[in-house]
C-alpha cells in the first residue's frame, strides 16, 4: 500500500471516532469544544459513510438485543422536540417545527454518525492549498420544478434559487474535453482489460451534456472482448427493446410492470451467454440499486438497463402516467428538468444550510452560494446556551413515554455516546432514523406496526471519491463515466462539473479533480430474491477494510488508464470511501415484496407524542420524499 493511502486510512479512522477517545462530562458541548479545531469529519478520508462507531451500539441493541449499557445519566435537559436522526429528513422536522411553533422551541437532534446529513455526505480533498469538495451520498435535487409546494418552500425559506444552481452546471464541459461514456471490462473477469468507447447501456444518460458515442453498436460490439457468441447476443440485446414483446399496447404498461426484464433477455431475445448477462445485471447500478436480475422491464427500462432507452418510458405510460411518475417518485431522465441543480457537494449543501439556519454561529454566511465555501466550527453544534442543538456520535436506543402514550404529556429517550447511557427528556419525538430500527427502540408499539416497520429494507451501496492530482489518463481515454461490469465499483465518472459559491469545477486535465467510484454489491446467487441479496452483500461490505478497497481501486483504475498517463501513486492524493450499509430505500415490485407499499402505511403511524419520518416512510431514496415526511411527521405531533 502506498504511503498516501496509508495515511488517509489512520485519519480516517481515528479522527472519526475522536469523540470516543475524550472523557463525557454532563454536557456533550465539553466533548466538541474539545474536539475543536481538528473535528472537521468533511475533510476525513479512509473509511466513513457509516463508519463502525456509527453502527456498534444499533447493532448490539438489534441483532444482540443488548438492553443495558451500564447506569443511565439523567442530563436533567428537556427539549420541547427530540430528533433521532440527523439526515436531511431529521434536520427538516427540526426546522419545520421550529416554522410551526415558534423559534423559541428549544430542539435537540440527535445522531450515530461523526458528521451530521446522513447520505447528505461532505467529502473534502485537498491539494496542496487548493481543496475539492465532493458528494459522498446524495448527489441533486431531483427534477425539483415537479416537487411538492412543501419541498420547493423549503428551498425557498433556505434562499435557493434554482435558476442559478443549473447555471452552475457547465453543460459544455463535457462537449470541450470530449468526454463521453465507455465500458472498462477487466481481465479478471472478461479475460483482458479493454476500454471500448461505448457505454452499451443507457445508465448514464442522466449526465447531461456527456458526449454520445462516435461508434456503432456493431463496431462497438467487435471491440468487446466477448465471446463470437456474446458479441452476438450483446448486439441483439442492443436492437432489441419493448417492441419485440407480443403484448398489445393497451397492456403494455401493465406487462412490463409484473414481468422480468431477466425473463425478457432469456426468453424473448434468447440471451444466456454469461459475459452479456454480467453486462445486464450490472447495468442500472445506483439507478436502481438492486441489480437488473431481480427487477421488472419497467424499472430497467426507467434506469437505462443494458438494450433500453429511458426515453420509451413516456411512449410506454403515456404524457399524463409519465407525469404522475416523475411527480410521485423523482426521476433522474427528465428532459424538460435536467439532472443539474447540484451543488458540488450534492445535497450535503442542503443540509448545511438547514444547520446554519438553526444554529447561525455554527459557520459565516448568509446565501445559498457561500454555503459551500463557508468552513463550520463544529464546537458550536451542541452549545448549552443553542435553541438547537445537534449533537453527534449518538445512538438512541429507547424511546419511551413517560405515561400512557394517549394521554402522555413527554417522552424520555435515552442514547449511548462513548459506550456510556444518558437520558434526555421531549413533549415529542420525530424517529427520523432508519425505519427498521424503530420497533428495537421504542416498546410497545402495536404489533401491526412493529411487525411492518421491521419490513423496512435499505439497499447497501458505497460511494468512493478519489482525489486525482491529475486527470490527463482520463481525458487521453475520453472517460466522462465508464461503465464497469466486472468490477467492485461498476461506474466511475468524472465529477460533475459545477462551479459555485467560490468553488470551481477542474478546467483542464492537468488540474486536481476528485471522480467518482459507485458500487452496489449484489449476492453471489444471481436471481435471489433482493432481501436476501441486499443481507449478503452488505456483510459481505462491511468486512472489508480499507485495504482491501484501495487494492480494489488500484487494480481499478490501473488497469482502465493507459500506463503512459497514470500511475496510481503519483496520481492518486487521496480516497474516502463512504459505505452506506443501509443505503438507497427498497420499495420492491410486483416480482417480490409487492406488499411494502401497505406496510409503509402502517409502519408511519403517529403512536402517542411519537411520529415517523425518513424516506423509509415514503418508500423513495429522494431528498424531496425526505422532506415531505418530514413535513407529515410534524404536523402529526401538532
């Protein structure tokens, strides 16, 4: 291993858990003000997303049903709102509340993880003097002119305006260094490394403005180090599409909504030549989340699965079903409201305006643009003298009223924070932390809803950001994104080139970059039901180390660019790997798990002064599903 990579994982790891290495007195204010001024987790690399400490204490309390952490403190600190779980949905309920009832409302929110924002992650890599900011997690506000009046409020009430976050998206970025999407297949799996200029699926179609192939399919498929009998296939795969199928168009939308797409490759086009099917599964990637085996036609046809065009998907449902799709669930292929209102830290900007709002001192700045240059002091989040207070490295793990839930007047929850229990008290409680967990914390819930919010399932995915000194190798190999079926990351794209606040896109490949790596691991069984795939996988996730994803990366990228213009300790300033074993939300599909719509309906119910939030509740893995039940969740505490 590299010196570099060495290094990053030492910061990685132990700043992250610097909280756990200080002594906790009465207030967790003394753990961050001495913390200050090396607790900045933005700028951790190595392992984070959820790091283990984020998890150790939900795991022992699920899975071990571990009851006791030794004597509870009672921090004699009452709040008229507990928020457990500090993600986009958390920090929106608090803020909400706060719009409903007044900013005198004293608030606490709390949260497992080193950084507040959930998937709403800030990676920080830095150059020298120069530093890049980076998405770790959620990436865009989704088609945001088609969202709810309560989601495009809340833009509002945070002063962003939408016109200027898509003017900072330079759409000819991609166009000027002649980037476009390609297919790495590597040796290890498809018997040579071999970069083909074509992406054969339509995945990233969402990056608007990347370059379309210059090549043919069938040039392309003669460059695919497949099979005489694969490459055959993969071109009928390519020339097919939801015409071939022997359904009238009246029952179109209803076929491909309860039939395999794998169904539709074997045995409408005949496909069983294993590289192509590797192709396909691996084909929507963070998309969809769980892999094109297990999904119907129509959610691959939606996320650009390997012989699909997300373009039929109008032609298919028809003007008004398309827009009632794009307004219910979010959609990444819209024409009309492109994929660019990023801000280059995604949506963690979102999430740091909703803290700043609260907490004005914790960082300098009053616009939605200086946000993402505007360096936090994260000793100013948990202050006893806050109205709000935010405070990290905390794990609830009970909830309960301090009565009959109907006639409560309070309720106490009690939190782990450096292997030690203490207990704060709340006239409510917003749950805004993932769903599953909710029947392990808070006791006698009514059987129906306990048993259906244990049905909640998240889908595992990681997100690396790599800091590149450079990025000639990718501009000599025209990589915008490179699709890679082979590979434990199945994309790496360049970062999305937008410039705001301060904060400019790389102008040229000889400039630092950051580029991003995804990954969604998939069970050994090909065709296993999802639930049991997404279980697989993230163990299997999680007990990986640091090593073994640099090795991974390294293999990656070295064998993709051309030795002449990479070299991956030279080239390579940093990785941050951000693991999120509880990722996008599963809402299923008529092939499997067709009842979690009404489980979620069951599952959000307000129970006593607690309410329900998170987009486990919306079954979505959108920022603006988030929102709205998070909306919901306080309205229902009244």
């Amino acid at each position: 291993m590299s010196k570099i990579t060495r290094r990053d994982f030492i910061n990685g790891t132990l700043m992250a858990t610097g909280a756990s290495m200080l002594p906790f007195g009465a207030s967790s204010h003394a753990v961050l003000a001495a913390l200050e001024p090396s607790y900045y987790p933005p700028a951790l690399t190595g392992l984070r997303g959820d790091n283990v400490e984020s998890y150790t204490d939900a795991h022992s309390k699920a899975l071990a049903r571990k009851s006791s952490w030794g004597t509870v403190t009672d921090l004699r600190e009452e709040y008229d709102l507990i928020v457990v779980g500090g993600g986009i949905s958390g920090l929106s309920a608090a803020f909400f509340y706060q719009q409903k009832h007044g900013k005198d409302k004293r608030v606490l929110i709390l949260d497992t993880h080193a950084d507040f924002g959930g998937q709403c992650a800030r990676n920080e890599h830095t150059f020298g003097d120069a530093t890049r900011v980076m998405f770790g997690g959620s990436q865009t506000i989704v088609s945001p002119h088609a969202r709810s009046q309560t989601t495009l409020k809340l833009l509002k009430d945070l002063g962003i305006d939408l016109d200027r976050l898509k003017a900072g998206f330079d759409v000819d970025f991609y166009k000027r260094h002649n980037l476009r999407g390609v297919t790495y297949f590597n040796k290890r799996k498809f018997g040579e490394d071999k970069v083909v200029k074509h992406p054969f699926c339509c995945y990233q179609r969402f990056v608007e403005g990347l370059q379309r192939p210059e090549l043919s399919h069938e040039e392309a498929v003669k460059q695919t180090p497949l099979s005489d009998r694969g490459k055959e296939q993969l071109l009928r795969v390519l020339k097919g599409g939801v015409h071939l199928l022997d359904v009238p168009q009246e029952k179109l939308e209803e076929y491909i909504n309860t039939h395999s797409y794998f169904d539709y490759l074997k045995n409408t086009l005949g496909v069983d030549d294993p590289g192509v099917l590797e192709m396909a599964r691996n084909s929507c990637i963070d998309n969809l989340g769980e892999g094109a085996d297990v999904t119907t036609i129509a959610d691959a046809l939606s996320t650009g699965g390997l012989g699909f065009d997300p373009a039929m998907l109008k032609d298919v449902m028809g003007e008004k079903a398309y827009k009632t799709y794009i307004k219910e669930h979010g959609y990444i292929m819209v024409d009309e409201d492109p994929y660019v209102h990023h801000f280059p830290d995604g949506n963690a900007s979102l999430t740091r305006l909703l803290v700043r709002k609260m907490i004005p001192n914790v960082g300098p700045g009053n616009s939605f643009e200086d946000i993402v240059l505007s360096k936090f002091d994260y000793s100013e989040l948990d202050k006893s003298s806050n109205i709000v207070r935010l405070r990290l490295n905390s794990t609830a793990v009970k909830v309960t009223h301090d009565g009959d839930p109907e006639n409560s007047k309070g309720v106490f929850v009690n939190y782990i924070h450096d292997k030690k229990a203490y207990q704060v008290k709340g006239k409510g409680v917003v749950m805004a932390c993932y769903n599953v967990m909710i029947p392990h914390i808070v006791p006698n819930l009514p059987e129906e809803q306990a048993t259906a919010l244990s049905r909640t399932m998240r889908i595992p995915l990681f997100y690396t950001t790599v800091g590149l000194r450079n990025w000639r190798a990718m501009k000599v190999m025209e990589i915008g994104v490179a699709i890679s079926p082979g590979n434990m990351h199945q994309a790496v794209l360049m970062d999305f080139p937008v410039s705001l606040g301060g904060h400019n896109c790389t102008k040229g490949p000889d400039d630092p970059c950051t580029i991003l790596m995804v990954g969604c691991p998939y069970g050994d069984t090909v065709g296993a039901p999802p639930i049991e795939q997404f279980r697989e996988a993230r163990f299997k996730m999680l007990s990986l180390q640091f090593e073994d994803y640099e090795k991974e990366i390294r293999e990656h990228l070295t064998g993709m660019l051309p030795k002449e213009s990479f070299d991956f300790d030279r080239d390579v300033a940093s990785i941050t790997v951000n693991r999120w074993s509880h990722g996008y939300g599963y809402r299923g599909t008529a092939l499997f798990d067709s009842d979690l719509s009404d489980m979620v309906t069951k599952g959000r119910k307000p129970f006593g002064r607690i309410t329900i939030a998170n987009i486990d509740s919306g079954m979505s893995s959108y920022i603006h599903v988030a929102i709205d039940q998070a909306w919901r969740a306080v309205k229902e505490l009244g």
